[in-house]
C-alpha cells in the first residue's frame, strides 16, 4: 500500500488500471469505522463479477469528527 502524509492509502491490483464502476462506503462514527472493511469485504463477496482494480482509503478530521473512506474502482465482466 502507497502511503502520503495527506491520509490516504492506496491499494492497487495488476497492471491493468481500466475500470467501469467505482462504489464509495464512509464512516464517521467509531464502531462503524471499526467495521468498513468487513462492509467493504462483504460487498465484493456478494459482487462476484466485479474485478477490483483499485481501492484508495482516505481518512480526513476536524476537531469534532473522524471520516473513513474507502473507494473501490472495479471492473464489471457483466457489464
């Protein structure tokens, strides 16, 4: 995973960058924080014809508030 000091992380998968859809799940309380990826991880599941091409995680604050994001770029061989 590439890393930058701006709070985000990158996952990258093959050579291929091509993709036909991108999903976005984000999270600001604690325990759904705590759970995105296993959110994240069940929507892959149960999308057999997606070929994940990419997810960037993206954690941005204030003083009050945490968000998580995560973005999945897929690509659809149904589509």
């Amino acid at each position: 995973m590439d890393a930058s000091s701006s709070g985000t992380g990158r996952v990258r998968f093959g050579p291929d960058r091509k993709f036909t859809g991108a999903k976005v799940f984000s999270a600001t309380m604690m325990a759904d924080r705590t759970r995105l990826g296993d959110v994240v991880t069940d929507w892959i599941h149960s999308n057999p014809s997606f070929h994940v091409r990419e997810i960037i995680v993206t954690q941005s604050s204030d003083e009050a508030f945490h968000c998580l994001s995560m973005t999945v770029f897929y690509f659809d061989f149904d589509a």
